[in-house]
C-alpha cells in the first residue's frame, strides 16, 4: 500500500492497513463469488454469515451475556439519543441524565420528549473540562436508569470509571467500545456508531438487554421499536452491509492482535506518550483536567491561536491530518483510537518538542 499519512480526525478516523487492503479486494469480488460484497443480498446465505460472524466475535471480545442482543441498525448514533427514551420511558416515567459535552447535552435535549429528565450533573460552566466523580451528583431513585456519554471527543474527557446506579445504565460509547474492558452486566443498553473504533460510518451497534424489548410503549412505530430488529436479526430492512462486513474485519484485526485486555494496554502507552509532551512544558495546555482526560482524543491548546494555526499547517504539511479541535472549543485534538499507530503519536511528539523549539 502507498505510504499512508497519519490520521488524527475525530471520526471517520484510521482503520487497520489489513482491513482496509482486504476491504478493497472483497468490495470488487467477495469470495470469489464474481461479484462485490456490496453487490450481495443481504438476504444470501453469504452476507447473513457475515453479520453473524460479526456478532459472535463482538460477544466474545466483549463478554456479552446471552440475555444481551446485539442489533447492527442504522441512522448513526443520533438516532439512539430519541430511541432510548422512545422505548423505555413514557408518560411520568423518569431518568437521569449526566452533562459532559454535546452528545449528552443533544440527547438530554431529545430525551425531554418522551418523559421527565433529570440532569444530575453538568460540567457546562468549565468548558465540559472534566466528568463528575460518583460523589459529586446523586441520581433520583425513581429513575428507569442513568445515562452518560463515556468519552467526550470534541473536549477529550472519559470516565476512568463507570459511574453507578442500582437499577440500569444507559451509554453512549462511540467513541471508546473496544478500548478497554468494563462489565457490561450493570447495563441495560450500550451503543456506539462504529466510525471511531468499530469501522467505517453506516452502522450503529446497540447492544441491549432482552427483557427491555417489551417495555416500549404501544405507540412508539415500528421501525423505532428495539424489538422489531432484535425479533429480525437486524434484518427487518436492508442493514448497512459495508459497514457490518469492514466492522466484522476490524474484531479479526482486534482478537489478532489479543483483544480488548491488550489493546488497553496499547492505548494507555500511545496516550501516555503525548500527555507527557503536554505536561514537560507551559507551551502546551490540555484542556481536559488530569483525572478526566481521554485515552481517545487528547486536547490541548498553544499559547495563541496564530500558533495554534500555524501548528496545524505545519503538522498537516509533513503529513499528520485531523488535528484541529471542533469549532465549539477551538485548539488542537489528536484522536488516537485503537488503529491509530504508535508511531504517528511519537511522530506528533517529535513535531511538537521541534515546533516549541521554533516558536517558544
């Protein structure tokens, strides 16, 4: 393959070389069928192994229970913000919310339409520069479970914990499933779009607890419902085939390379690397404040925003991309998600302790 340049986007982001080679070949001929993965049925014996494989490898990297179906749906992790409520609340039913960043805040906002929402904890006045500690809120009793964004991309915070709540959990994890190990038994329901960690856009995972299934209200339509794919297989319509099939290569890549527990360990050593470029110095400042920062998306500013530019072109200049932060808070973000290389974050490093040099 041509020589790569090192992606540092939010998302769509990096993909495994292998995948992306062996993706290539099978979008032309699957198999040696005479025809493209994408061309197939997704009705044909050929693609329906395909999603099953899928499932069977994101079970055993992730540990997930057979009580637990996991469903391959559509509309991008946004859709979930109103499916979730859609299906588990209702009228006088309540459920509380944390406030970390602009994911929660959009689905905290969607969420008010179909029952009474609790917002427990916000770290809206510090820029969302950090996540709440368990002490530091309490949650109604008579919530239908507690909700929170496990990894914030555009302010670079994460739970190093997962909060608590004796009834259920509800996640938002598209921008860190697969990077770390966690129980998922505490849950009721985890998602992730997959263009961050899992693949490339199209699909979105929702991994949900059986009994759930049957507590959506009689009005909800069919196609919002959690049991109309779970009764199908995901299969009540035509699935984003592509997607499912790369993400089926990227869990080969992750259980290769000897799954979740060793990809932790990977990516706790490539975010070490640049959180301490960031701490050697007073020219870098992370934004996100010690006990929160991401293992993902590290952010950090320079001393002005000419700097700030001028380090961005210059970094995409010699071949480092993505690594301007989101409008809403400015600066520079390097995402550095499970196929992100090692050798990009020394790259990057090596480019920062050279740009102070000059610039300092």
């Amino acid at each position: 393959m041509p020589e790569r340049i090192y992606n540092f986007s939010a998302g769509p982001s990096t993909l495994p070389e292998e995948v992306l080679a062996q993706a290539a070949k099978d979008i032309v001929n699957f198999n040696n069928k005479g025809m493209g993965l994408i061309e197939m049925s997704h009705r044909s014996k050929d693609f329906i192994a395909v999603a099953d494989e899928a499932e069977a490898n994101l079970r055993e990297l992730m540990k997930i229970p057979a009580n637990y179906k996991v469903l391959f749906l559509q509309g991008g992790a946004s859709t979930q913000f109103a499916m979730i409520p859609m299906n588990l609340l209702g009228p006088g039913k309540i459920a509380t919310y944390l406030n970390t960043g602009v994911w929660a805040k959009k689905a905290i906002k969607e969420a008010k339409l179909f029952g009474n929402i609790k917002v427990a904890y916000s770290s809206e006045e510090s820029t969302f520069n950090h996540v709440p500690k368990d002490g530091d809120y309490s949650v109604d009793p008579a919530s239908e479970y507690l909700y929170f964004v496990t990894n914030n991309t555009i302010y670079g915070t994460q739970f190093a914990a997962m909060p608590k709540f004796e009834k259920m959990l509800i996640s938002d994890m598209s921008s860190d499933i697969l990077s770390r190990e966690f129980d998922i038994t505490p849950f009721g329901l985890v998602y992730a779009g997959a263009q961050k960690n899992m693949g490339p856009a199209g699909v979105t995972v929702v991994i949900i607890r059986e009994d759930l299934l049957c507590r959506t209200p009689a009005n909800v339509p069919t196609m919002f419902q959690y049991k109309t794919h779970a009764d199908n297989g995901s299969m009540f319509n035509t699935p984003p085939c592509f997607s499912i099939y790369v993400m089926g290569l990227v869990l080969k890549w992750l259980k290769k390379l000897g799954g979740i527990a060793a990809m932790e360990k990977i990516n706790r050593e490539k975010a070490a690397i640049l959180y301490n470029a960031i701490d050697a110095t007073d020219f870098y400042r992370g934004h996100a404040q010690p006990g929160s920062r991401s293992q993902m998306n590290i952010t950090f500013n320079l001393p002005t925003p000419e700097l700030e530019a001028q380090f961005i072109k210059e970094a995409t200049a010699l071949g480092m991309d993505g690594l301007k932060g989101h409008r809403s808070v400015g600066g520079c973000r390097a995402s550095i998600y499970n196929a992100f290389p090692k050798a990009g974050v020394e790259a990057l490093v090596a480019f920062m302790q050279e740009f102070e040099r000059k610039n300092g």
